[in-house]
C-alpha cells in the first residue's frame, strides 16, 4: 500500500472550546469539500494530513483523531483573535 494522502477535518467547537473531528480518511478534494460546507456555517475549520489512515476507528472514539484535534486546541484558532480577555484571567505578572 503506498501512503494514502488522507485527511481530517476538525472543527472548533464553541460550547468546549476545542476542536473536535468531524471527519477522517478523506481525501483531499473530499476533506475540502467538507471544509467549505463547514465554513459556510460559519465554522471554524482545519484540514490536515494524517501520517496513517485511521483504521478500523470511529470517528468518535477515534484516538488519532482525538489526538490531532487536541494539537490544535493549543493554538489559538486563526481568526479568532485573543482581544476579547476575560477579566478573571489570570495575569502572570509575578516574574518568575
Ligand atoms: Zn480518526
């Protein structure tokens, strides 16, 4: 089996705050197709390439998936600018 150019969908989730996967094992054209469905809504959405197809998983209990989406979740999503900060958050201010 040569490497198969797959791809997973992940959307941000606004209730947890987090990306989640909506989709695996596409392939780029599909995942695409997805992606603008998914930003259409108005969706926060990232494509990106698995190293290995995701066997035998679904996609809910999916660990690859679970995995690639909590990568993303570090990041500040793109767009989504970090202006608006909650006052209870706390400031590291103490120097080291
Ligand atoms: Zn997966």
């Amino acid at each position: 089996m040569t490497a198969p150019n797959l791809k997973t969908v992940l959307t941000f989730d606004e209730t947890t705050t987090a990306f989640r996967s909506v989709a695996h094992n596409l392939s780029a054209k599909k995942a695409e197709a997805k992606a603008d469905l998914l930003r259409s809504t108005g969706a926060q959405v990232r494509v990106v390439d698995q190293p290995t197809r995701h066997e035998g998983q679904r996609l809910k209990t999916c660990e690859l998936c679970k995995n690639a989406a909590e990568s993303f979740s570090d990041h500040n999503p793109e767009g989504a600018a970090p202006e608006e900060r909650s006052e209870d958050e706390p400031t590291a201010e103490s120097g080291q």
